[in-house]
C-alpha cells in the first residue's frame, strides 16, 4: 500500500522551484546596447528603479537598472520609433 510521500509530488516544491527559476530569469537585466543608447521608460518606472534598484524595461524591451546621465548617449532608434508612432 503507498502513501501519498511515496510518489514524487507533481506540484510543491518543484513547482516552487520552477516557478522561482522563471523569475529569476524575468529580472535578470539583459546585456546589449543600453550602454551605447538612452532608451525610453516611463517616468513613474524611473523613479521606482532609483527608489528600489529593481531594473525597467525600455519601450523597445531592453531591461537593466538605470544609473548614468542618458543626455550623454544618443536616443535608442527602436526606441524613438516606437515612441513616435504612439504620438500619433
């Protein structure tokens, strides 16, 4: 006769597991050319990140953790598209 220990649990801390290795890689910040462009993030996202270090992600969905002067870099083309064709 088997317990329900027995046998390996479909959920519980697997599931936990998976499920904390999946948002582990949704935070990580991503490489690329955030260090070569200024991109564009909303402000409310901007004030957050310097409040908590948690990183934002750009309209163009580059994600890292703000901390330089963006009035140094040239605008993120992506970026500039996207945000222009919102105005519209």
């Amino acid at each position: 006769m088997s317990t329900p220990l027995d046998q390996p649990d479909p959920g519980g801390v697997a599931t936990l597991d998976r499920e904390l290795e999946e948002l582990i890689r949704e935070e990580s910040v991503e490489p690329g050319d955030h260090e070569r462009f200024s991109h564009y993030v909303k402000k409310d996202k901007i004030l957050e990140s310097a409040l908590t270090g948690k990183p934002v992600r750009a309209l163009c969905g580059k994600k890292w953790t703000p901390g330089r002067d963006p009035e140094k870099f040239p605008v993120c083309p992506t970026c500039k598209e996207i945000y222009e064709s919102l105005q519209t």
